[in-house]
C-alpha cells in the first residue's frame, strides 16, 4: 500500500480536505479569482487558501494563469466546467 492510498487522520489533513472540499463547493465555474478573492468566498486565512489551491492545481482539479494585477504579478484561479 503506497502512503497516497492510506488514510490521513492527523487532524491538520482532515482540516487541509475540508477546506480544499470548500473551495470546489463554493468556487464557480469558468470564472478567474485570485487568493484574496477566493479566501473571502470560504471566510478562511489567505496563507492557507494559497497551499490548498495550490494542492488542487497539482492534482489537476483546477487551473491557475499568471496575470497582472493592479501592482504586480498575481496568480489566478478557476475551476473548469
């Protein structure tokens, strides 16, 4: 059994799985949001949200495109259709 299949009980990945579970629930389709944006959409800290969305870029649940932003470079989010 390889250590991706086992079950993760350690309750800082239950909490990780929630959230991402939050972001998939609550992010709409085929619209670009960014850190902040997305971290208001679930009410949750904005260096946590960046970890989980960069986790569902991974494993290829949603997409992320580099733009730019009012002052700089700004990574952005969306969940395919």
């Amino acid at each position: 059994m390889k250590m991706s299949e086992r079950a993760i009980n350690a309750p800082q990945g239950v909490n990780a799985r929630r959230v991402e579970a939050t972001i998939m629930e609550k992010m709409p389709a085929d619209t670009w949001l960014t850190v902040t944006q997305t971290s208001r959409l679930i009410r949750a800290e904005e260096s946590r949200t960046r970890a989980r969305l960069n986790r569902l870029v991974r494993e290829g649940k949603i997409e992320r495109k580099r733009d730019r932003g009012n002052q700089r470079e700004v990574y952005l989010f969306r969940k395919p259709s």
